[in-house]
C-alpha cells in the first residue's frame, strides 16, 4: 500500500473512540459550524471553527484532519526537514492525529494564532499565505465584547502549483514521489487577490451574525483601528520633528481652542481631526503614561461639558454631563478604547453645543476662521477678515463677538499667545524672533499681550518651562482640573 501524504488509513477507530470521549462544543460554535459548512460547500473552500482557546472544535475534526488539509503535510515533515543543521531537537509529527489537543504540534500552529489577534485587534477579516503557498482567511467571534472563537477558511493557492510543489518537496526531504505531489496539489485551484478578499468579506459576515452581544463589536474594533490609523500617522510625523532625546512638545492648548470653534460652528469633520491631532501629540509626548493622559481626557471632557451647558441651566445639568463622561473615561484600559470614547463624547456634544450651524452666518464665519489660520502671523485688521467673509466690518464684528465669545482682537492675541507659548517652551528661538512669526508688531507690544492673557513675561514663561503639562499630583488630578471641577 503506498504512503499517503497526509493520511494514515489506519487511526479510523482511534479517531472515533477520540470523538466519543470529547466534550461537546458550545451551542453558539456548533450553530457556527452549522454555517461555516454551508459556506464550505457554496464557495469550495475549507473551514474550521475554533473555540475560544483557539482550538478547533470536536465536532470539526473528521473534516479538518481529511487528506485536503495541507497543515497535517507540515505537522509530518516541517519540523524535521526544515533546519538539519540546527542543535535543537523537535521530535517530527510521526503519525495522524487523533484528537484536538494533537493540532497543537502545529508548527504553523502560532501563524494561525497570530492571524485571529491581527483580525480581532481589526475587527474584521484577515488573510495570509502560508510558507507552502496556501491562502487562509479568518475572522473572530464575539461575545459581549469578548473574543470567543473564530472562523477559518482555505482551500487555495496564492502561488504557481510547480511553486508549491518544490516548496512542498523541500519540506520533506524527498520522501514524497513528486507525481504524488503534484496529484495532491491538484485538488487546490489558484487564487487571485480579489477572490481572497471576496471570500473573505463573507466568512466575515457569518462571522458578524454569529457573534453575540449588546452592540456590533466587529464595527467598533474596526473603528478603533481607523482611528488609531490615522493617529499613528500624526505621531509619525511628530517623530520627523522632534527626534528622539530631544524636547517633546508640551500639551497642545491651541489645540483645545481649535475644537471648541471647530464645535461651535458645526464642523464635526475639522472636529474630528483637530481631536486627532490633539491625541496625536498627547501619546507621543507621553508614551508611558497612560493616567496622565486619562486625566488629560478628563480636563478636555470638563472643558467640553461646560461648553455644552447654556448660562440658564442648573448646576445640576452640568454635574450630570460630567458624570456621565467621566464616568465612561474612567471605566476604559488602554489607548484605543480612550480614543474611541472621546470621539464619541465630542460627537455627543458636538449637537448640544451651542454654535452657529444651521444660522445664515454659519458659511461666513468658516471662512473668517480659515483665513485667521491662514494670515494671523501677520498684522491684520478686521476690514480684511471681515471682507474674507463676505460681510461688512461692523456687521462681522458684531456677529463674531456674539458667536465665538470674545471680539476679534482678543480672539487673535489669544491665538498668537498659545503659539508663542509653544515656540518659548519647544524652541530656542529670541524673543524678538517669536513676536515676528507670531504676528506682533514688536518684542515690547508681545511682552505686553503675553502677560495679560498668561500673568508672566515672555522670559519667565520660558523660564519656568511654561507650565504646560503640570505634575500630577497623589491622588492624580492636576492642577487645571481641580480648579475646573471646583469652579462654579
């Protein structure tokens, strides 16, 4: 009888006693590979359901452990063909496996258990080719948020059969006839990029309808990856300007000032970036600190609710929106779910707010606000922002007092006295030098602005390293939101 590749003819009743003494699955994964069959047999892929300890369930392990499956190829002859020169010793699989528990000699067991973190870290599908060539595709299951098992799909070859046949030649050291091989490699078509992700984009959508749970976590981890994206991005261009060893970029209080106006005027978008960019230089300037930057979160969601609460509302409504948002900060772990929640407060908040979306002035005071942006490192006069805007100057300086809070001299030296404080604390630049680029006439005019908005010179902001991220103190509420949470 000659030697199959993959198979040995003679673990039948070995594999049937096996399956009699194994518990039975939960009725969520049986219900999964009730599904993932029918998905089998519509795309002619081949599936594995497995548990929440990655292991494939009992209930699967006649159809995984068939002659299809090319990891039983790697488990009989990867381990002791792959390294002969190596010193360490790794007994090869010698026979079929009989149970569950035998998968784990797996040598490509860690691939297929990276892949389902790298797809539950996303939220969503992920697909990889092993060292033979095979295409696999997989996508987690959730329960109340938690990972609970995973669905696992293959059956096709990323490369050329000849490709695979010497990778799977080498393998073995040449004790498999290549015609065997190639008989073998026969049952596997090719597949393209675009069918890879098709099928795997369905083995994700059983995999949504069979997770369990309050809300759609597959749509929440992929959005926290979005955004951690996107914030990565921001970081590494934080990098190019602040290489490493040198000064870090204090906390971004113009940042904070940026959304606010971003918030009153309805731009939920220029919201959303401006809070990226705003995250993006609180990671990176404290990397290892993660209450610090909890607390940070809790100061701009203090500053945000306050915001949110018009002069005619109790205490009480103001309290109950803290409550609620700190509430929520406080129960979070790590970064991405930080993320995630203060994008969903200042969404919240973003339609409370009270701004000028929706008034017929909304258009005009955008464009005053970019070209502020765009021109404020320059002396300029409220004739030419209100002519940006399309208003006339005392019209426009009415209704930008009445909308933004402050008229539009305050409004500018505020603007120039954050990024001034920033070039004192992150630059070695003169005095003379920053009053230039940041729009005041001269060094003896700035030292003047500077002091009325902060209560300290220029020099001895730069000095005391100007105060902006303040110690935390013993019981790890700084300074700023003590005063705000005490302050009425």
């Amino acid at each position: 009888m000659s030697e199959s590749i993959i198979q040995d003819e003679k673990i039948g009743e070995k594999r049937k006693t096996s399956e009699k003494q194994q518990k039975r699955s939960a009725p969520y994964l049986l219900n999964a590979w009730k599904v993932l069959t029918s998905y089998a047999k519509a795309t002619e892929s081949m599936v594995c359901v497995m548990d929440q300890n990655l292991l494939p369930i009992p209930e699967s392990f006649e159809e995984i452990t068939g002659s299809n499956n090319t990891c039983l190829f790697c488990m009989k002859y990867k381990n002791r063909y792959m390294a002969p020169d190596s010193d360490e010793t790794i007994p090869p699989w010698m026979g079929q496996p009989s149970r569950v528990q035998d998968l784990t000699a797996n040598p490509c067991n860690m691939m297929h258990t990276n892949a389902i973190k790298r797809a539950h870290h996303f939220g969503g599908s992920y697909i990889y080719m092993c060292d033979l060539g095979f295409v696999f595709w997989t996508s987690p299951i959730f329960k109340n948020g938690r990972l609970s098992g995973a669905l696992l799909g293959s059956g096709f070859l990323g490369i050329d059969n000849q490709e695979a046949a010497e990778s799977m030649q080498i393998m073995c050291g040449g004790t498999v006839p290549e015609e065997k091989i190639r008989a073998h490699l026969s049952a596997f078509p090719r597949s393209d990029s675009s069918k890879a992700k098709s099928l795997a984009e369905i083995l994700l959508i059983c995999a949504e309808s069979l997770s369990e749970g309050p809300e759609d976590y597959h749509k929440t981890l992929r959005r926290r990856a979005e955004q951690q994206a996107i914030i990565s991005e921001q970081i590494s261009l934080l990098k190019d300007q602040y290489p490493e060893g040198g000064p870090v970029p204090g906390y971004p209080l113009d940042k904070e000032r940026m959304l606010l106006a971003a918030l009153r005027r309805g731009d939920h978008e220029q919201g959303r970036k401006i809070l990226n960019e705003l995250l993006g230089i609180l990671f990176f300037a404290n990397p290892d600190h993660f209450n610090y930057i909890r607390f940070r979160a809790i100061e701009l969601v203090v500053l945000l609710s306050r915001t949110v609460i018009s002069p005619g509302n109790a205490k009480s409504a103001i309290l109950e929106a803290n409550n609620h948002y700190l509430n929520r900060i406080g129960d979070v772990e790590n970064i991405e779910e930080l993320t995630d929640v203060l994008h969903s407060i200042v969404e919240d908040m973003a339609g409370q707010i009270f701004s000028f979306q929706g008034t017929r002035h909304a258009s005009a005071l955008r464009k005053a606000e970019r070209y502020i942006y765009e021109t404020y490192t320059r002396k300029i006069s409220l004739k030419e922002v209100a002519d940006a805007s399309g208003l006339s100057a005392p019209y426009f300086s009415n209704i930008f007092k009445e909308e933004m809070g402050e008229n539009l001299t305050n409004y500018l030296n505020r603007l120039r006295v954050e990024k001034a404080g920033r070039l004192l604390t992150e630059t070695d630049m003169s005095l003379s030098e920053i009053a230039g680029v940041c729009g005041f006439e001269n060094q003896s005019w700035f030292s003047k602005i500077f002091k009325s908005f902060t209560g300290v010179s220029p020099g001895k902001y730069r000095g005391l390293g100007g105060g902006i991220i303040q110690e935390i103190s013993r019981d790890n509420l700084s300074e700023n939101y003590r005063s705000a949470v005490k302050s009425d």
